[in-house]
C-alpha cells in the first residue's frame, strides 16, 4: 500500500538516495613526537581515574558533580587536541615504520636500465 499525506491526500514519493556511496572517513593519526605518545597513553588513564574518584559524589548528587567536573574535562581534552592531534587540513603523512633488522634492497642502476632498452634497437 503506498504511502499517501493526509493532508494533500497525494502519494509520497520515496526520496531517492544517491547512487554514489559516500567515502567512508579514515581515522585521524596522532602526532609523531615522544610528547604525544605519552599524553595518548596518560589520557584515557587519566580520565578514568578523575571519574572513579569522583563516583560516590556522582551518585549521591549526579548534576552538581558534572557541572564541577565540565572545566577540569575541558581542560584536558583540549590538552590532548593540542598536543596529540595534527592541525585541520594538514597533509601529514605517518612515516613510516623501518624494521629495525631490515635490509635495504640495492638501488638498480640508471644506466642499466637504459643500456638494456637500447641494446636490442641498435641491433
């Protein structure tokens, strides 16, 4: 049965959805210095730790506890943005990880490459 407005009693049209699938996002990378490695493991410990203490007033009195809360979480997630997340619209790239044990594969000569393209036309 199709679906008809009760007020224009016309029939509703389904919306027609795109054909194109929308880009799934990626995740956003951390930043590569020692500082944001830290605060990225200290955050989430940090963050759990504020709340298990802060419990017993949170459920005794749930809305003045968040209210006190709100600054001091604010304050560290904006610390953790600064810190750990890299500027909207950069184009940093994550380096990539060298295997420390790894070995390099010896760069192929230029000239060689040539030589073998040549070498069946001069023929």
């Amino acid at each position: 049965m199709p679906l008809v407005d009760p007020i224009t009693m016309s029939i509703v049209a389904p919306a027609s959805s795109p054909s194109t699938p929308a880009k799934p996002s990626q995740p956003i990378e951390l930043l590569p210095t020692p500082i944001a490695r830290l605060v990225s493991q200290a955050h989430p410990a940090l963050l759990l730790s504020a709340y298990y203490f802060r419990f017993p007033a949170f459920v005794a009195d749930p809305v003045p506890t968040l209210l006190s809360s709100l600054l001091p979480l604010a304050v560290v997630q904006t610390a953790y943005a600064i810190t750990c997340l890299p500027a909207t619209g950069s184009n940093t790239k994550p380096a990539k990880k060298v295997k420390l044990n790894a070995t390099r594969k010896p760069a192929a000569d230029p000239g060689t490459a040539k030589a073998f393209v040549t070498s069946p036309l001069s023929a």
